[in-house]
C-alpha cells in the first residue's frame, strides 16, 4: 500500500530565505506524487505534480519540488519565502497501478514564515 | 473558471440526527472523492465514483453513505450522527480519461458540527 510521510509537523523561516518542506513516500512502482498547500477553513489547492520526466518540478506561487528516486523523497522548496506562503502543506501520493485513483495525504506541514 | 462546489459550507447537528452533503464537480469530470478532515488531521479518504459507480471505499463508517447522480454530482449522507463526525468534509473532482495521472481538485469543504 502507499505511504507518504512528513517527518516535520512545523517548519520556521524567516521571510526572503530559502524553504524547504520534507516528504518521503512508499510505493510500488513509479509513484504519482504531488503537493497541495491549505489554507486556515480553506480547502486544498494544488500547487505541483511529479508523473515522470525531470526531477525537478515547478508550481504555483514560485514552488518547485525536486523527485529522488533512491531516496524515495519529493522535498517541497522555494528560493525566497513570503510571509504569505504561511499555511498547512500536504504531500500526496497516488497508485500508479490502482485503478481507484484515489490520494493519500501526508500529516501535514504547518509552514511559518516570520517578517 | 468552474470549480468545485460543496454546499452547505457550515452545518450544526445533534447527535444521532442525519446530514446531507452536496459536491458539484468541475464540468467534464467524471471521478468524484469524499475526504474528511479532522481537527489537525489530514484528509482522510472516504469514497470516490466514476461515471456513477463506486470505485473506491476507504475509511468511511456504516452510518454514512453516497452516491454519484446523472448530473455528476455527489451526496453524502451520515446518519445517527457522533460528536466524532465533527469535522471538515471535503469533495473533489478529477478527470479520469486518459489516465490517473491528474491531479484531484478540492472544494471549500462543508464544516459539520455535531453537538
């Protein structure tokens, strides 16, 4: 079955310095991995995908991830924060080979960027 | 652009009576999803149609249940509600035609309080 987790719960920078959110998945076969960022009673707004090709992913809002193979990783990163980019952001994997097609969520990240 | 829709956006309950949840998909998509979320929880998934079926089932109780209608768009109906069923629903769509590669699109959620 497929896993994702975020190893942290929170992530503290200050505002104009690089960020990184951390997510390490399980699954068979070449995963379908993506990001998501929510904001407070908000739902969850799609921000990057990795399906296959470059390993390095752009998204919305300046986000860019970068997909590992051997370390079966998909960090989220963003060369300069903004203190608006202040919010919950779950990684996500789906089953390649599971016709159902459903996602499966991470813990979360909650993401603070001081001023 | 048409997004998602879920209604009612907030929803007040006591325990053991029924509640109703509506999801209006993006035009064309054919896959539906039901998550819930938890205070400080990630979504957990529930259900998902394709073309009206059933196509996955995931941790949703006995005491609920849903459906897909010709129009595409989905009920979900909880009955002898739990102050446990408090939480955040979410609906999202998908288009399932050329692959399970996209990425789901979520709606707002519809808040249910159960007291």
């Amino acid at each position: 079955a497929q896993s994702v987790a975020q190893p942290e719960d929170q992530v503290n920078v200050a505002e104009g310095n690089p960020l990184t959110v951390k997510c390490t998945y399980s699954v068979s076969g070449n995963p379908y991995l993506f990001w998501y960022v929510q904001y407070p009673n908000r739902g969850l707004q799609f921000l990057l995908k990795y399906i296959t090709g470059d390993n390095l992913v752009k998204g919305s809002y300046g986000f860019e991830a970068e997909f590992n193979k051997s370390q079966t990783s998909f960090h989220l990163k963003k060369p300069s924060a903004l203190v608006s980019d202040s919010a919950l952001y779950f990684c996500a994997v789906r089953d390649p080979y599971s016709s159902a097609s459903k996602i499966i969520f991470g813990s979360g990240t909650r993401l603070s960027i001081r001023p | 652009a048409a997004g998602v829709i879920q209604s009612p956006r907030h929803l007040i309950k006591e325990k053991r009576e029924t509640a109703t949840l509506k999801c209006y998909p993006i035009p064309r998509h054919d896959t539906v999803y039901w998550y819930q979320q938890g205070p400080g929880q990630d979504p957990q998934f529930l259900i998902s149609f394709y073309e009206k079926m059933q196509s996955d089932k995931g941790s949703i109780p006995d005491r609920f249940s849903a459906q897909q209608f010709s129009d595409y768009h989905s009920e979900l109906n909880m009955s002898s509600l739990e102050l446990g069923d408090s939480a955040l629903y979410f609906c999202a769509s998908s288009l399932r035609t050329g692959g399970n590669t996209g990425e789901l699109f979520f709606g707002e959620g519809s808040r249910l309080t159960v007291l």
